[in-house]
C-alpha cells in the first residue's frame, strides 16, 4: 500500500480506511496494554498519533520503538477520542524500519539550547523548530522563482569560480590545485598561478552580480539566485562564510525602477509566506514570545506576524543619504551619545544600529536609503552629477536592518574606467566588464538580496547560522 504524507492525512475524516505510513517518532507514551507513538514525517509541524495495542503489535516490537526510531505503520483511520486532533491510526503492524538508542540519540523529547543544535546540525532537522524553518525555507526559494518567472525574467547561473571581485573588498577564498606545500614560483619569488589550474589566480565568488550585468545587456532582466562567499573573519549573529544571493539586474532601468523592484518583491515574499506557511509561522510566533518573557519589555521583539503585515501594510519611506544623517545627527540617541557609533558628519557609514532607528523609531516603516557617498560604495554604481554621490540604494527592515542593496549601474565607460582606477582594480582583469560600456551600452540597475537576512526577518530567528541549514563560519566546516 501507498505511503501517505502524513500532512494529507491529519484533516481526513475517512475513518475506517487503511492507511500506510512512514515517520520517525517524536514521543512515545507507554501503559500496561497500549502504546501512543507521535510519528512525524517532515511534511508539517503536527504529529500523527499511532495507538499501538498489545493485543495487535506484540511487545518484542513496541519495546525497540523509541524516540528518533524511523516506522512503517500500516492500520486503520478513527476518530480520535483525544483533544487536539480529528483522527489517529490504530496500528495492525508496525516496521521498525531503524532504531534510535536512547542512550545515545542526542535529540531527546526535551529543551535544546541553540547553540547544541548547531554542533548536531546533521540531527537539528528532527526538531519542530528546524523541521518549521526548513519548510519556510523552501517556500521563500519557490516564491523568488516564482516572482521572477511571472514577470519575465531568465534565471542565470553565474560562476561560483572567479577571476574578479565583484565587491572590491578582496575577503575571498582562493581556489587552487597548485602543492601548497612545494608551489611554483616566478622570477620574482612569487606564486606562479599560470601554473595553476586555470592559468591564473581564482577565487569563490563574492557576488554573480558582474555576469548577471552582462546577460541582462541581452535579454533585458535576468537574475541569479545562488551561494556566495566571502573570507571575512567575522563570528557574529550576523556573518557567514557562504550564503545565498538573489541578484536581479534589469537593462532600460533607473534607480526608481530599481526601489520599485525591491518593494514589490519583499512584499510578494512576506505575503506569500503569510499564504503558504500559516501552521510553521504561528509555531515560530509562540517561540519568539517565550524568548521574549526573558527580556525586559523595551528588548522585546513585534509579535513575528505582526511584524510580516507591519512591511505589506506601509509603502517603505524613501530618503537620501543626506536625509539620514541629518535624522541621525539630530536624534536624541545621537545627542545623547546612546549610539555606539555616533554620527557626527556627512560620509560617514551607517550603522546596523542607525538603520533600525530610523524604520524602528523614526518613520515607524520600512525605510530605503538612496545617493549615498561615492567613496564609500563599489566602483561599478552610477555616479550622481554632483560628483559626490552615486546612485545607490539600501532598503532597511525592522530588527534587521539593510537585507536589500543595490543601485544604478554606471553604464558610462570613461565614468566607469576612471572609478575601476581611483580604486585601484586591475584593469585587465575587469576587460569583459568593460566591453559591455563599448558595444551597446544602456542605462541598468539591479541589487543583491541576501537570502538568509530574508529568513531571520521572516521567522524571526536571531542567528543567521540557524536558518541555513549548515552553517559555514570561521573554524566550522562540518557536515
């Protein structure tokens, strides 16, 4: 007989039929002549309860079942005589298809710090929590696809190995196949990369945004969505080494384009996730608040659905860079030195801490920062005809803060060329990206999305590591 997911099954009420179905067990509750096994298969945060009587599953079996034991159950649908649930199964057979010794399985029926489940981030998925997150997961990556694809873009594979920065920030990992221990060397001493691999000097990548720049001069709007890295030995909640990026670019496009882009798909994703995840969403909501009982109340988080509607119910403010620090520098926060970092002139950077003060305290919505100062941003944005600023864009979140930024790109060659070279990138490494400034230049814009800031916000976890699924950071490589 056909499996069943068990999620198709909690809301039927075709008492009597025989079903089959598969699941690892949650809980196991044992009386003189009958068991009740809670058997979840990933498919939804609610269990199925099994009813084991011993008249029909013998004690040689029941006895080997313990939490984190995967099951075959075939038996009949009833009606359930308990509360919180419409039906169970009464087991005819039971298939102890692996065992999990309870002296030994680390995901015991108990509370588990966050910090345990990280170091078993290969068991972490049997948990309610991380079953709920890695449901909403998937349910974020389809809605991006699907976003994109209905309104005509081309999803583009962008290499994961590079010869360039996109960023400029050189925080990248090398890629060789050179003896690390005997390397060739040059004339000169140094490494010689011509000996390597690929002819020269590569990296993982820090960004697909560069490619994705030169088929959106083709085919209009294209995007890429994959994994990038950056070496940058940072141990915060907020940093991974490797994390995935949504990266749209759109030819024939303005900045304002561009925050209309922005808006218009983080509302799509936050109501989508509002349609698609209601049962994992409330779970995640109930978490949150016990987190919260432990804090004083001016700490305490906005109820996690509150907090969805909060970016579907205000169009997101839209102000200059110059407009910020003038809010900022006159902020009682900033007055009072309460900032960490205190703002005190025009070009300085803005801070986690200010971001959230302004969507948080300030404007009271989702706010999106534009024209900040040249030298502060990446060679590649559109530079504003006041020589000072470019054409960049920042969109900030509450608890958040930036989880969007991007620009106008600067389509202009010697605009580009003079930049590439105050900064001092190597020009022969940048001669692709250039051509794109030769032969039919226009105006562009696009920006980068990171895909697990998106997930923090939408299930309010507060550890970027807990909602991917395998955390990268500096000396943690497992799994």
């Amino acid at each position: 007989m056909k499996r069943i997911r068990i999620s198709e099954l909690l809301e039927s009420k075709e008492f009597g039929k025989e079903v089959t179905i598969m699941g690892w067990v949650k809980t196991i509750r044992r009386s003189k002549n009958v068991s009740f096994i809670a058997l979840n298969d990933g498919s939804c945060l609610k269990n199925m309860q099994i009813v084991a009587d011993a008249e029909k599953i013998p004690a040689d079996v029941t006895e080997r079942i313990h939490t984190g034991a995967a099951l075959k159950v075939v038996g009949e649908l009833v009606e359930s005589q308990g509360k919180g649930q419409i039906n169970e199964i009464q087991a005819g057979n039971i298939d102890v298809l692996g065992e999990a010794d309870p002296d030994h399985f680390p995901i015991q029926p108990k509370r588990h710090s966050l910090e345990f489940l990280r170091e078993n981030a290969h068991l972490r998925f049997r948990t309610n929590l991380f079953g709920a997150i890695t449901r909403v997961r998937h349910h974020m990556i389809f809605a991006i696809h699907k976003f994109f694809n209905d309104r005509g873009f081309y999803n583009i594979h962008s290499p994961i190995v590079t010869g360039s920065d996109a960023e400029g920030a050189g925080e990248m990992f090398q890629v060789t196949t050179l003896d690390l221990q005997n390397p060739p060397k040059t004339e000169d001493g140094e490494i010689d990369f011509s000996k390597d691999f690929f002819g020269k000097a590569t990296n993982l990548t820090v960004s697909g945004q560069l490619e994705a720049e030169l088929a959106a001069l083709a085919m209009s709007q294209v995007y890429t969505f994959g994994p990038t890295f950056r070496a940058e030995n940072s141990n915060t909640s907020r940093h991974l080494a490797e994390f995935w990026m949504i990266e749209p670019e759109v030819a024939f496009a303005d900045i304002v384009d561009n925050m209309d882009l922005a808006e218009d798909m983080l509302k799509y994703l936050v109501q989508y996730a509002l349609d698609n995840c209601k049962e994992d969403l409330e779970f995640l909501q109930q978490r949150l608040a016990n987190e919260d009982k432990q804090k004083p109340e001016n700490e305490r988080s906005m109820p996690l659905i509150e907090k969805l509607n909060f970016v579907l119910e205000n169009n997101f403010e839209r102000i200059t860079y110059t407009d910020a620090i003038n809010i900022l520098k006159n902020s009682k926060p900033n007055k009072k030195k309460k900032f960490n970092y205190v703002i005190e002139e025009w070009g300085a950077d803005i801070q986690s801490e200010h971001e959230r003060y302004l969507v948080e305290k300030h404007f009271k919505k989702p706010v999106i920062i534009t024209d900040y100062p040249k030298n502060i941003k990446a060679f590649y944005m559109k530079q504003n005809d006041d020589d000072k600023t470019v054409a960049a864009m920042d969109v900030l979140f509450p608890q958040i803060g930036e989880i969007i930024g991007g620009s106008q790109r600067e389509e202009n060659y010697d605009k580009l060329m003079k930049r590439i070279k105050e900064m001092n990138i190597p020009e022969e490494t940048m001669w692709w990206f250039l051509d794109t400034r030769k032969y039919g230049t226009v105006p562009h814009a696009g920006f980068g999305l990171g895909f697990e800031r998106l997930m923090l916000f939408v299930t309010g976890m507060t550890n970027i590591r807990d909602v991917i699924p395998f955390p990268r950071f500096p000396k943690s490589a497992e799994f």
